[in-house]
C-alpha cells in the first residue's frame, strides 16, 4: 500500500483547522464532554495518505470525524459518503458541514446502513461507529477494495471487537489489523498488498497521532515520536502560525 505523507500531513493540518473553533467552544464550556482531537487527525491523515478516493462513514450524526474524512476526500479529490440510520439526524449533520464549509464534499443516505452499504463497490477506506449494536453486520457488509483498503472500526468499548482477521486474505498477509488506544477504542484493519503499519506510531500515553513527517514506511525503523502542534498568533500582523513539536520517546 502505498503512502503519501504529504497528502497526509494537508489533510492533519486542514482537519487542526477546521476544528479549532469547536474545541475551544468546548474547552470554554464546562458542562460540555471534551473531545479528542488527535482522533480526527489521525483518521484525516490515514485517509488522504492513503489516498482514497471513495470514504465511506456509518455513524449515527455528523461529527468531527466527518469533517475529518471530508478534509480528507478534499485533499485526494474523492467523495465522502455518510450513511445517517435515523432521519432526525440529517438537518443537524448538514448544519455541522455547512459550518466546516465543506458540505460540498459529503453526501448523505439515511437508512439501515446494511441495505445501503451493497450501493457502493470497491470502497478505499471506510469508518464504522461501533455504539451499535448491529456494527458486526455492519462492518460485513463493506465491499472493500482488494487492492487497497482501510477499514476503521470505532468506539470499541466494553471488549468489543471490530473487522479483525475476518476478512479473506489474512492469512497470506494482505490483511493486517491493529488496535489503537485512541478515543473509546479503535481497530484499524488494512487490506491490500503490502498492508504494513510502520507509519503508525504511538504516543507515550499510547495513543496513536500521525504528523506531515513522521508518516511513511520510509520512517519505520526512527524512534517513534510524539507530535503535537503549538499556534502562535503575530501580534502585529494577527497571523496564525503551527509550529510541529516532536520528541523522541
């Protein structure tokens, strides 16, 4: 499979962005559960590295890892499909994009995800919200392409377990599944030839953050490095400026 760390490091930057106004209104509010946004930077830069081209999302609303996905399908030139099972769903998830500015980038189906899901072939990455009940059937029903694809199955809490091995393939190498402890939990399964996962580094607190350069295969055997990313604003100018902070751990 092969990696683009600079389609990687514009979409991590992209997906920085277009969350920080939401994580400081967060962060303000105190009765309001704090998100975690290495989630969506990691799933941004996983995608657009990948450069996947259909992305499909099966999640109950929109959020930030929609937004993250869209950055993503953005920086490839791809499509983002989201499948909503409740209609009640569909006029806040559209509010959340609109905000982004990139409503343009996603297109929404309501319904059971298991009767939508057979409309779409040969999908290149594709993430599953695991708060379900019904995420194994769910996760089946995925028609991966053989050649490249990356499934990601999230919130695995209380043991839960996502597509693993139960893909054909896996066997003979061309499938590989690592769990990361990222948010509530999460599996990320690659399928295709040459399905390593060198580019994936943990943090200290074992989380897994994916920065512009310290992704690619070409980095696996470098110490494994933290990232994190400081803004600073000019005063004179009233420019915004990311600075990459990474140490070796």
């Amino acid at each position: 499979m092969v990696w683009s760390s600079q389609s990687a490091a514009n979409a991590y930057l992209d997906t920085l962005k277009l969350c920080k106004n939401e994580l400081e209104r967060r962060q303000s509010d105190p009765s309001i559960i704090p998100v975690q946004p290495e989630k969506s930077e990691f799933i941004s830069a996983l995608a657009a590295g990948t450069s996947a081209q259909l992305i499909v999302e099966v999640s109950p609303e929109a959020s930030h890892s929609t937004i993250a996905l869209a950055a993503a399908a953005r920086q490839t030139g791809g499509r983002l499909i989201c499948i909503l099972p409740q209609e009640e769903s569909l006029a806040p998830s559209k509010e959340v994009l609109e905000e982004s500015g990139l409503d343009d980038m996603v297109e929404f189906q309501v319904g059971d995800p298991t009767k939508l899901l057979p409309k779409y072939e040969n999908i290149d990455f594709s993430l599953v919200d695991c708060n379900n009940e019904s995420y194994e059937d769910v996760l089946k029903m995925i028609d991966v392409n053989p050649k490249k694809s990356v499934v990601v199955a999230n919130n695995l809490k209380e043991g839960r377990e996502g597509l693993s091995m139960d893909v054909p393939g896996a066997k003979d190498g061309t499938v590989r599944s690592e769990k990361h402890m990222i948010g509530n939990g999460m599996e990320v399964t690659m399928i295709g030839k040459n399905a390593g996962m060198g580019w994936l580094k943990k943090g200290k607190e074992g989380g897994n953050i994916v920065g512009p350069n310290n992704v690619g295969p070409e980095k696996r055997r470098r110490p494994r490095r933290k990232i994190r990313w400081v803004k600073k604003i000019d005063e004179q100018s009233g420019e915004e400026h990311l600075y990459r902070m990474a140490k070796s751990i």
